[in-house]
C-alpha cells in the first residue's frame, strides 16, 4: 500500500544540490517513504556561489543573478492518502547541458597551483555559464509542460492551483508563467528580488516564507516547478 506524505518546512541546513536538486530530491524522498523503506527524511537545498562567481566584467552577465542560500523540508509518512504530495515528475535534456553549467566546480586550474606552474587566464571552467536566451526560451516551454502534467495526472486544472512555488531562476520566467496560467499575485510566490537565484535552496526558502506568511493554508494545491543547470526540469503536486 502507497502513503501519501505530509510535508513541513524547516529551518535553513547545508548540503550542495543545484537548480532542480530540491525538486529531485523530493521525488526521491517520496519515493523512498512510499516504498516503506524511510519513515522521516529530512531533504536540504543549500548554496554557496559567492565564492565561485566570476566577478569580473567577462562574467557580470551571470554573476549578478546568484545569491547564498540554504533551506530544508522534512518529509513524513501520511496515511490519509488525500494529502501531501501527489505525484512528481522528473525530466532531462542531456544534449543541451552545456548550456547552462558548472563544467568543473572547484577543479579549474586556479584551485592546483601547487601542481601545475602557472594558472592558465582564458580557464573558465569552474565558473557558470549560461547561454541566457537558449535558457528562457526553453526554460518557459518546460515550466508549462511539466506543471501541466502534474495537475492532468491528479485530474486536476489550471484552476486548482492555490500556490505556484517556482524555483527562483528569473522574474521574466514567473511572470511568463503566472500569466499562461491565469495565476493571480497572490498565487504565485516570488522572493529573487530579495535574495537572487539561490538555485536548490530557492524553492525550500520561498515555501517556508510563504507558509509563514500565510499564503498557504491546510487543504490548499501547491505546485512546486524548477527548471535548472544540466537542462533538467521537474514539478512536484502536493494537496497541503
């Protein structure tokens, strides 16, 4: 027999994930307790970019976009199988990864001078790189595919989405959606403005504030959607 799971949102720990990382590591929590292997997981989606930005001029154009963050969820075993999370949905697009990625995080020569003579100047390895445009205009696509084929799975519409928690990636793309979707301001819940993309921990952040602000309340549909590096995208429906 599946359970369903109850979720509660806990304070900011630390472990490294990446864009999608908390949507992934939600559906393999889920997963686990729905199988009886796990009764309580706690799922962590931590960020430290500053120390691995380009700021110089060459990388103002992705640096700006990233911020420090860490947020958690604590996932139980629930056997009223009308609440918690529903179902998750898992995609990817290896062909397109090196469209948005850290190719070698903490292996470019900068971090090996003990071993090699020189640092070479033109490596950008261990920095991000986004291919900006290629990103949004993909990123809008798989949002709305993937967030649709979480509400069909659960018999459910555009129209029973109470809450839309989108991984903080960029306004434009929010705003993209929140519009396709009909979504009013108080249905969608934004926080980048404050923080920047916090990648993995966005969503664990911007569910806690939300939550604590009132924003989501007991028998509520909250969507949760991510779109990141690697080109991998998921949804997760979860009845509150």
């Amino acid at each position: 027999m599946q359970h369903a799971l109850d979720i509660k949102t806990v304070g900011a720990l630390d472990v490294r994930n990446q864009c999608s990382g908390f949507v992934y590591a939600i559906s393999v929590a889920d997963n686990f307790i729905k199988t009886g292997m796990y009764k309580n997981i706690l799922v962590i989606g931590s960020e430290l970019h500053s120390h691995g930005l380009d700021k110089t001029d060459r990388g103002r154009g992705v640096s700006v976009i990233f911020g420090d963050g860490a947020g958690a969820a604590v996932l139980t075993r629930e056997d009223n199988n009308s609440k918690g999370i529903l179902s998750t949905h898992l995609h990817s697009q290896g062909e397109h990864a090196e469209e948005l990625v850290v190719k070698a995080p903490g292996m470019g020569t900068r971090w090996v001078t003990d071993i090699i003579a020189e640092n070479d100047p033109d490596d950008e390895s261990y920095f991000p790189h986004m291919n900006g445009q290629f990103v949004f205009k993909n990123a809008v696509v798989r949002f709305s595919e993937v967030i649709m084929e979480g509400l069909l799975q659960n018999k459910l519409g555009k129209e029973d989405i109470d809450m839309l928690i989108p991984h903080q990636a960029n306004l434009r793309i929010a705003q993209f959606i929140q519009k396709k979707f009909g979504l009013s301001d108080d249905q969608v819940f934004n926080n980048i403005m404050r923080y920047g993309n916090t990648t993995a921990a966005s969503i664990p952040i911007a569910l806690t504030e939300a939550w604590e602000e009132g924003k989501i309340k007991e028998g509520d549909t909250v969507v949760l959607a991510a779109f990141g590096s690697g080109f991998t995208w998921g949804s997760v429906i979860i009845k509150w």
